[in-house]
C-alpha cells in the first residue's frame, strides 16, 4: 500500500472539509481543523499531516499551540508566512470570541465570574502580566486593564498606579487584582501575599475594597479569597 496519499485521493468522508460539511466543525478533530486552515501540503505531507505534527509538537494542547510565536510556526517544514499568519489569525479570533462572550456577563458575583472574565486576557501569554478589574459596589465590571508586564517568573505592580486609575473612574468602590503564573504552579508567592497585603490596607485609605487576588493558570485559578487569605 502506497504509504502516502494526498488529501485529494482520500475517501471523502475522511476529507476535513467534505467531513465538515457532511457533519459539522465539532465533529473535526483538531488536527483537522487546523488541516483546512493549512489548506495544502507539501511533497509527501498532506496538510493533515503537518497539522497533526504541529499538535504533537504542542502536547495536543491548543492553549500550548497559541503560544508559538511567528518565528516558531515559520520554522515547521510545510508552513511558509501565509499559512504562519493564517494559523495565527484564527487563534486571535478565537482568544477574541471568548473575551466578548465573558464580557456578555458584566458582574462578578464570584472567583469563578473573575476566571471567565480574566482568562481570555491571559490566553497564550508566556510572561507574567497583571491584571485589575475595576467594579462598582455591586460587582458590576466598569473596566479591566493591564497595569504591568514582567517576566517568565514575575512581574513588578506599582500600587499608586492602580488607586490613581480606580480614583480617575469615580464610581469604582471595588478591585479585583489578578495576574498569571506561566509556571502553572499556581501557589501565591510570598511576594503575591505581600502585594496583597500592601493593596488591602492602601484600599482602606481609600474606601476601595480588594474583593479578592486571582491567580490564573490555562484551566484552573487560585483564588485569595476562596482559599481564606483575605
């Protein structure tokens, strides 16, 4: 049996896009999904191939797959810059989809609103970054903003920058702090518990409550209320 077919010679239930149009995107796999996006292989690698290589190459973890850099894809033998971009596109816009569908739900009543909210803001990030969601007494979101940008094991938050921000939008009473551990350990550092800390009693000052700190991970969260360390 000839050890290699292209896309074209298959049966066509086992074509992506054909397979698509008989039963829906859900019912592709990821490798084929990101096949029909790749759209043409190279000599003996059909576009599946080198789809199915990439997802191996990210654990078959697409949150791992967005975060491959232009650089990175451009290196992979079958995918040039158009098919680079491509990939790169439509990871953007699925990051996007799932901030606007959070954003539907503009009140956090929980750890888990927080999560929702925050974890399309951290998709694919491999450095420390932190986050403030600034809200009203009853929990509605009136902004979420990017106060600091750090390294691969943390970031530095000056805490002047975030009060002056929440006094310049008048009707905050609330926070939220959160930032992201790329490690995906998510047990707060002893410096997490000191800024923490530090806000709390600065937020006093000010009649700004610190409603809770969430560290985000790709799946799952850490958060400083729930666990009892504020």
């Amino acid at each position: 049996m000839d050890p290699y077919k292209s896309i074209k010679n298959w049966a066509s239930e086992d074509r992506p896009r054909e397979k698509m149009i008989a039963k829906g995107a859900a019912a592709l796999s990821n490798a084929e999904l990101l096949a029909i996006l790749i759209n043409t292989g190279i000599s003996n690698k059909s576009a599946l191939d080198i789809a199915k290589e990439i997802m191996e190459m990210n654990h078959q973890n697409l949150l791992e797959l967005s975060k491959m850099t232009f650089s990175d894809l451009k290196k992979i033998k079958g995918l040039g810059e158009k098919k680079a971009i491509t990939l790169l596109t439509a990871l953007e816009i699925g990051k996007r989809r799932q901030l606007s569908a959070a954003l539907e739900k503009p009140q956090i009543r929980s750890s888990q609103d927080a999560f929702a909210l925050l974890v399309p803001l951290y998709f694919g990030k491999s450095v420390e970054a932190f986050y403030v969601i600034f809200m009203l007494h009853n929990g509605k979101v009136l902004s979420i903003e990017n106060v600091s940008n750090g390294g691969i094991t943390g970031t530095v938050v000056d805490s002047r920058v975030i009060f002056k921000r929440a006094l310049e939008l008048k009707a905050v009473t609330r926070l939220v702090l959160s930032h992201n551990h790329p490690s995906g350990n998510l047990n707060p550092s002893e410096a997490d518990k000191r800024l923490t800390d530090k806000m709390i009693e600065g937020g006093k000052l000010l009649d700004i409550e610190i409603s809770d700190h969430i560290i985000v991970g790709a799946n799952a969260y850490f958060s400083f209320k729930d666990e009892g360390l504020m």
